[in-house]
C-alpha cells in the first residue's frame, strides 16, 4: 500500500495472545479431527464467546456447515481454511488507504478522535513517524487544551521526531488552535497536519459539538479539510469498542479506525467484530508504546499472524 512498511514479525509479536488463546484454541479443536455437526457446534459457540460477534459467527457457520453438508469440507482442516479465507475477504482494498488531499500545494489535515486514554496521542506519534519515514513533512495541532499536561506530551512526541507542534492557552477553545494550525499548515507547506484531540464520550453533547466545529473550522481553510478523522479504538475494551465505533461513526463522520493495544489483548479478533457492526475501515492497529509499533491493518497478513501455528 506503499505508505508503512509492513513488519510481520512486530505484527505477529503484537498478536501473540490473540494468537496464544483464540486462534490456538479453533486450531487445536479443528486440527487432525473429522468435521461433523458436534463440531461445527462447538466452533459456533468458540467464535461466539471470542470478539468475532455473533452476525460474523452466524455466517462463518452457516457457509461451513452447507459446505459440510454438500460434502464439500469433511476435515477440520477444510474448516480452518475456509474460516482464514473468508475472514481475509471481508476488508476491500481500497478503503483501508490514507487519503490525502489531492490539491496540489495543501497539506492533508488528519482529525483523532476518540474516548480517554485509548491511545490517541501516542497513535499520533505513530501516524507522524510513519508519515516522515515516507519523506513527508508533518505539523502537529494540539487541539487537546483539556487535559493538564496533555499539550506537553504532544511536545515531547514531536521533540523525539523532529516535528512542530502549534498550540493554544491551556483551557482555550481547540477549534481556535485548530484554525491555527491549520492556518500554520497552509502557510508553512507542509504535507499532513494531524490534530490531536482531548477524550470524549458520544454521550458528552458539548464536547460532540466541539468536534464538529473543530471540523468546520479546518474546512473554513481547506475546503475538503479533515480528509480523514481517525477514531482511535482500545483493542483491550472488547465489545465496547464496537459501541465506540458505531456511536462516534454516526455522531463524528468517523473514516478510519486506528485499533490501538492489540499487543496488550487476547482480543484482536475485535477487528472482525468492528467489521461487521460498521462500514468503517480499520486502517492502521498500534502493537507497543513506541512510534515505531504501527501497521497498516493488512488483512491477509493479520489473519495469517493470528491464525499461525
Ligand atoms: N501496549 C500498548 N500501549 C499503548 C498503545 N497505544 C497507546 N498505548 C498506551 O496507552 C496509554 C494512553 O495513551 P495516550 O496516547 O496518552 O492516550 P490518549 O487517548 O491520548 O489519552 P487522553 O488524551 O488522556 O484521552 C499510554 O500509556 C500509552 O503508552 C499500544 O498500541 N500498545
Ligand atoms: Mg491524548
């Protein structure tokens, strides 16, 4: 996909207990066993009880099972693979990409979102690294003017990647710092500007209002501004990230999904549980603390690092 180098080893390393409780577990009950209704009953309930979700499960079975029947698959072998298949086929290509703003000569401004403590500032260091690696040049908005001490954590990330932040008074209004920077932005020529955010829930009326005009204000610059708002999901928070995104997505014009914390969590299976409850692509999952732990979110690969022996 160009941007992001994909690090197999760093992805299966970050799905390691997803891998060691979940994917182990479907492998060792279908592994070297004849298929038969009992068994096809008892993945159902295995993929239920994990983050798959009950809709993906339902579907999962209902192709194994008329497979079963027709003769088609008689190993649990033949289970496995179509459950790996049909998993990697559920992501479409073409919207898991960053999109950039295609004028010519305006930066791409990039909106994270998200509720607190999920990863949003550190993902954004993430997203900043990976953006310079490709020769980019990247401007942070500390849109964050909450959180005591959130403006100096974002300082620090662009101290270690060499990269500048604009910012506002300690308690101001974020949508003025995000006209700032995206003021900034223009007039300095930079190719991406990625504005971080203070938590919040979809509940907290005011603060959905804040991001809206966050939003308008960008766009007041850059008409097509933000061309992506990042939803930064815990991986760790199971089915509650599905309700995150189901909430932000109506609320905030989510297009993407950041899925922080899959190293911290047995439950990176959440990824096919989002899936079905949203359109909305998981476009990068974060693995460790350091700017370094991104991935594009690949689904041949990760399906592949989760299923592996
Ligand atoms: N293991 C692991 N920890 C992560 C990952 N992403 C973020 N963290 C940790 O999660 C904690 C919260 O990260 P922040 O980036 O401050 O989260 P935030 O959403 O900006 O938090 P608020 O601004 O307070 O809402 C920090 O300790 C991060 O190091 C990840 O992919 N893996
Ligand atoms: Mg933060």
């Amino acid at each position: 996909m160009g941007l992001f180098k994909s690090a197999i080893g760093k992805l299966k390393q970050g799905l390691e207990r997803t891998r060691e409780s979940f994917a182990a577990q479907i492998r060792s009950m279908l592994v070297g066993k004849n298929l038969d209704e009992a068994l096809i009953k008892e993945l159902e309930a295995r993929l239920i009880q994990s983050d798959v979700g009950v809709h993906a499960t339902r579907r999962l079975i209902e192709g194994i099972r008329a497979d079963y029947r027709a003769g088609k698959q008689t190993r649990g072998e033949h289970a496995l693979a179509y459950l790996k298949r049909e998993l990697k086929a559920m992501w479409p290509e073409a919207d898991r990409r960053l999109k950039f703003n295609e004028t010519p000569g305006e930066p791409t401004v990039i909106l994270v979102t998200g509720i607190n403590g999920v990863g949003k500032t550190t993902s954004i260091a993430k997203l900043c690294k990976a953006l310079r690696d490709e020769g980019k040049t990247v401007l942070l908005g500390a849109c964050d003017t909450f959180r005591a001490g959130a403006v100096r954590q974002l300082e620090i990330w662009a101290d270690r990647l060499g990269v500048e932040v604009v910012k506002g008074q300690q308690g101001g209004d974020p949508a003025a710092v995000a006209f700032d920077a995206t003021a900034a932005a223009l007039s300095r020529g930079v190719d991406v500007l990625i504005l971080d955010t203070a938590g919040r829930l979809h509940t907290q009326d005011p603060l959905m209002r804040q991001l809206e005009k966050i939003r308008a204000v960008t766009a007041k610059k850059i008409p097509t501004a933000p061309h992506e708002v990042l939803l930064v999901l815990d991986a760790t928070s199971g089915q509650n990230a599905i309700r995150q995104a189901e909430e932000f997505g109506k609320a905030a014009g989510v297009t993407g999904i950041f899925l922080s914390k899959l190293d911290g969590t047995a439950r990176g299976g959440i990824v096919i549980a989002v899936r079905e409850a949203t359109d909305i692509p998981v476009k990068f999952v974060g693995v460790g603390e350091t700017p370094d732990d991104v991935q594009p979110f690949d689904p041949e690969s990760f399906i592949e690092a989760m299923f592996e022996e």
